[in-house]
C-alpha cells in the first residue's frame, strides 16, 4: 500500500484485489478471453465499493509502467497470474499496451465520482526488508513452480518485479502463479506466506483463496490457530437470539465450517467432536445437559421447548460432524476420549466462588427463566464428571450470559486456568474482559 492509504484489510477487502484480481477473473475456466470481454471484466472490477477498488486496479497498472522491466518480463509474469488465459500479444498488442488500457479504465471510473481526479505519482513498495522476504519465498518454491509452469524464466522475471518494480505486487503475482498452477505449498510455507501478506496489509483470504495448500491432518487436540471460543462452548455461542439458519441442523453445519485460514480443514468438526463425545460418553444426565445448553445459548435454541432432549440433540451435533469430516478429511479417526483434563479443583473453586451471585439471576429471566443455581449445579457435575477443560470454558460462557462482575483477582485467576489449558490469547478477551471491576 502507500502510505496514504490504510492496509487492504481495513479498507474492507477479504480477498484479492487489483490487478491480481482482475488476473484470477480472466483465469477462470469458462471465461471469455478475447481483448473485449477483458476489458469489461476490468471495468467490472474497477466499478466494484462505488469505484474505490478501481484505485488499486490502476496503482497496479502503473506501478508496472513506471518500472524499467522489459516487456518480456512483464508478458511472462501477466501470463503466469492468468494461467495462460489470455495473451495481451496474441490480439495485437504489447503487455505494456493492456497495462496502459487497465490503466484508463481505472481513471475513466475514479473520474466518475471525481471529474478532476489525475493519477498521482506511484508509490511502489520498495522496502528492502518485505523485498528481501518476498524473494525468499519465490526461491523456495522456484522448482516446483519451475515444473508446473511452461513459461521460460518465470521465477527470474517474478524476482524482478518483486526488486524492480514493487514488492506488494510481485507478492501477490507469486501468489497468483502458485494458485493457476496449482502449485503444492507446504504448512509451514503458507503460514509464513500468509503472516507476510499481513505485513503487506493483505487479508487472509488474498493469499488462502485457492492455494493449494498441504495441510497436516486433523487433530482434535491441537488448538494452533484458535484464539476465541471453541467446541461446544463456542457451537453454543453462535445459538443466541437472532440465529438465522432455516433449521438448527444448517447452523451446525455452518459452525463446522468455520476452520479459519489456518488450521486444515475439519479441524473445527474434529474440536466439536471431541466436546460433545466427551460429554456422551461420559454419563452426563439429559437434564444436566439440556440446562447447560440452554443457559450457554441464552435460550437462544429451547431444545426443551421443541421437544429435544439434551442427549439427543448432541447426538445430531456429533452427526454434523462426522458428515464434514468425513468429506474433507476421510482419513481422521476420533480418539477415544481420554481421562480428563488436570485442574479439576481449581476449576470446581472457580465454579462454586461465583454460585452466589448467580443464585441471585437467571437466564431468560422472562420467557421460561432458568434459575442460576440449576446451571451451577450442572456445571459442577460437568467439571467433575465430564472434563474440567470444558467446564470451564461453559463457566466462562455462563458468567458472560449472566453478566455476572468479575473481580480483578478472579480474572487473575481465569487467566492462569485459560493459559493450563492451552486457549488462544483473545479466548477471555472475546468473553468475560469487559465484566472486570477494575478500579
């Protein structure tokens, strides 16, 4: 970015954007490619957030323009992004001809909300830090990109936009030939592709969508990559007042879905498994369960009021999951549930410290209300018989419902329990934080 305007993703973007955008449009299969049909792609882009994204579009353009690269260079790097789809020099032009057409475009549309509007100077990111970050990934990947693309010379005139025109779009050009070549990234790659782009600005999904990543397998014990709620603390988050699929089974489904760009695919199913096998197979009574529920979604979902038991409803959630995983990671088997988790005390001491406050309260106090002392008993039998890692992450969702104040020293103390039990660092941020009584 320059500097005069904020980083991508807070400009709104959740995916790619300018003319590596306009790059994936043109590749996908199907698409017209004649000089036309591109060109109305261009202008399609460019019209996008009443015109704003036209300004990435042209500061694209004419940060090629402005750079001493030879049409060679820029021929092979504009070919690679588009996966061959279409040739600028095959309809009688040059790259740096289209990259002029692009260029208009971009102006043409800016100069509809702004009738003097000139292009100013370009800014490109020259810094020799993020350059030197940037080349060193495309060197990691030169062989295999080498062998999937027929292009002669791609990863050297990928290494000269990068040092010789601008860093932020040479990035994204590598991203583009490894997604239309279908490049294999290893994990460890894509993750620091991907906390790169975050120091370009890039969101997430500019260097995720459609990479072909390899991800480790599913583990339902590994955590990397969660920072908020998760499991069935988080399920029931989701079910508070104003969820909005047609059936409760579609948000389930859309809750398995949520893996974020980090963690492989499945890895949420697998998180929510584990919970609700737990939580099955441990003995836990219907009731006990139907309370917990109700008081975590804030009766958001009355399973009671539509005639399903705690159990069973559990048993569709579990049904949920083992229908995703087995369609994005066939290979997973579930673990038998292992003992339960250490701090068990700590954790009971936590649960019953806040049962007075809560025998003053109640959940939904004014449609079928659940008294607070029923859900702390349940969470005791949750902590003791069940697992004290997910009893304490219900407490935390029962004091957030029940907006129940938290002294400092309390907090203190979640915060060492949260730590033991391996939670992201935002998990007490995104839950209980505000109900602090900091003085």
């Amino acid at each position: 970015m320059t500097g005069e305007r904020p980083a991508y993703y807070e400009l709104g973007y959740g995916e790619d954007f300018g003319l590596t955008a306009l790059s994936e449009r043109l590749s996908r299969p199907g698409s017209a490619t004649g000089p036309a049909a591109a060109l109305g792609f261009a202008q399609e882009l460019a019209d996008r957030s009443e015109g704003e994204e036209a300004v990435e579009l042209g500061e694209d353009a004419r940060r090629l323009l402005a750079s001493e690269l030879p049409e060679r260079d820029l021929r092979t790097v504009w070919l690679a992004s588009t996966g061959n789809a279409f040739d600028p020099t095959s309809h009688g032009m040059t790259c740096r001809a289209w990259l002029e057409r692009i260029s208009e475009v971009s102006t043409a549309r800016l100069r509809q909300n702004k009738g003097s509007w000139t292009p100013p100077p370009v800014r490109p990111v020259r810094d020799s830090r993020l350059c030197q970050a940037v080349v060193a990934e495309l060197r990691v990947t030169a062989p295999t990109l080498a062998d999937a693309s027929p292009l002669p010379k791609l990863v050297e005139c990928l290494e000269q936009v990068v040092t010789g025109a601008d860093a932020d779009l040479g990035m994204r050009l590598l991203l583009r030939a490894l997604k239309a070549h279908s490049v294999p990234v290893p994990y460890g790659q894509y993750r620091r592709l991907v906390a790169l782009g975050w120091q370009f600005g890039f969101p997430p999904g500019a260097v995720h969508d459609g990479l072909t990543i390899t991800w480790p397998p599913v583990s339902a014990t590994s955590r990397q990559g969660i920072n908020g709620d998760f499991g069935l603390s988080r399920l029931a988050r989701q079910f508070t007042a104003g969820w909005h699929y047609r059936t409760p089974r579609e948000a389930v489904a859309a809750a398995v879905k949520a893996d974020g760009y980090e963690r492989p695919p499945g890895s949420e199913a697998a998180v929510l498994l584990e919970d609700t096998r737990r939580v099955l197979d441990r003995g836990l009574s219907d009731d006990a369960i139907t309370v917990l529920w109700l008081a975590a979604t804030d009766r958001g979902y009355s399973i009671d009021r539509c005639g399903v038991g705690g159990r069973e409803w559990l048993e569709q959630v579990a049904e949920v999951c083992e229908e995703r995983l087995t369609e994005v990671a066939p290979a997973y088997v579930p673990a038998a549930p292992g003992p339960a988790t250490g701090a068990g005390d700590e954790v009971l001491r936590e649960i019953r410290g806040m049962s007075p406050l809560a025998a003053t309260t109640a959940v939904s106090p004014d449609f079928h209300p659940i008294e607070g002392t029923a859900v702390m008993e349940a969470l005791e039998q949750i902590a003791t018989q069940v697992d004290p890692d997910l009893g304490f992450r219900w407490l935390l969702r029962t004091v957030e419902v029940l907006q129940l104040p938290l002294t400092q020293e309390q907090y203190t103390r979640y915060e060492a329990l949260a730590d033991r039990f391996h939670y992201g660092e935002d998990h007490l941020l995104f839950s209980v934080d505000h109900l602090v009584q900091r003085t």
